[in-house]
C-alpha cells in the first residue's frame, strides 16, 4: 500500500485550505481560496487537465494553486485521479462546519455544439453520478475516460453529490471543457454564502 501523507493548514472559517498529499505515484501540493477571483496557477505535466483546472478555477471563481509531479511514464490516470482526490478534500476543508452557505448549485453550459449540465448538492454524503459519452478516446495526449476519473475523484473526497450530464455534442474537447465549466458553475452556486441564511448549517439535520 502506498504511504500517504497529508497536511492542511489555515483554519475552515477562513475557507482556504492547503495539503500536500505524497505516494509513490504521485507528489501533490494544492492551494485554494473558495471566496477568490478565479487566479490560477496550474502545473500538472499534462498539458490538457492544466487547462481544464484553470477553466474550473475561473469560472468557481475560486482561487487555485496546484503543484503535481507523477508517474506520466507509464500514464496520466494517477496524476489525474489524485489531483482530483487532494481537490475535494481541500475543497472539504475550507467549507469547515458549512454553515451559511447556499448547498445546492446547478448550471447548464454549452460550449459551441456541446452542452453540459453539473448539479451540486453539498451534502456530506459523498454520490457521484456520470452520464457522459465521447466520441474518441483521446484528447491530445489524454485519455478522454480519465475525466470521469477526476469528477469521481473530486466528489468522494469533497463529500458531495455531483450528477454530470452531456446533453449534447460531439467534439471531445468542447464536451469535455462544458462538463469542467458547468461544474464550476455549480460549484460557485453551491458554495456561496446564502445572505438570508446567517450562520445556519443548511440543513434540518443542524450538520452536513
């Protein structure tokens, strides 16, 4: 089994967090502001998730910093995957105790022939639902499955319910770039402050 270790700092009522998360596959460091502009500052080595991560940090409004080195030799799957394991988990932390915010987002965006509809619901109960074909099996150099790998990924770790639908479309990239952006959309949604709601956790539980 591979070590892990993990390290956060900056306190949730900030809503900033920053971890570092180290395997014998990968070596993962990761910033993030939820109440930013959208600043990205994105290395991964694969030039593709680089330009989708800056198109969710932009369009989340949140901002992101992220540091990745991997085994790219053999693949892009566990550079892509744990990016988006350490993603969710700092996203997870900056929310803390989640009061205030509004929970649930939702948003449906297309990108020239392709449309794609992200629905969030900050629940702390972790479900992630895909429903999305490519037509080819590469964009550049990288494999267009591993996207469902990453949202995957993203949601378990953020302890949230992500459905990603394509509605339309045919051209890989453009799928690929609205599924990225609808779910930043939804992600600004979600996690924004509710001014009616004050400090309640949104929830008739009292805790999400």
């Amino acid at each position: 089994m591979a070590a892990l270790r993990f390290r956060a700092t900056g306190p949730a009522m900030n809503r900033t967090a920053s971890l570092t998360r180290t395997t014998s596959e990968t070596d993962i460091a990761l910033s993030l502001a939820l109440d930013g502009t959208g600043k990205a500052e994105i290395a991964t080595g694969i030039g593709f998730l680089d330009h989708m991560l800056t198109a969710l940090a932009r369009h989340s409004l949140i901002d992101l910093s992220v540091r990745a080195t991997g085994d790219l030799y053999i693949d892009f799957h566990h550079t892509t995957e744990d990016v988006g394991i350490v993603l969710g988990r700092a996203v997870a932390q900056a929310l803390g105790e989640k009061r205030g915010i509004r929970r649930f987002g939702q948003a449906l965006v297309p990108m020239d022939e392709a449309l794609a509809e992200a629905a969030i619901d900050i629940s702390g109960r972790p479900f992630f639902a895909w429903d999305v074909a490519f037509e080819r099996p590469k964009v550049g150099e990288m494999d267009t499955e591993l996207f469902e790998e990453f949202f995957r990924a993203f949601a378990m770790n953020a302890l949230l319910t992500l459905h990603v639908t394509r509605r339309a479309g045919h051209n890989a990239h453009h799928v690929a770039e609205a599924c990225f952006k609808a779910t930043a959309r939804a992600l600004r949604m979600a996690v924004e402050p509710d001014p009616r709601a004050g400090d309640a956790v949104p929830s008739t539980k009292g805790s999400l």
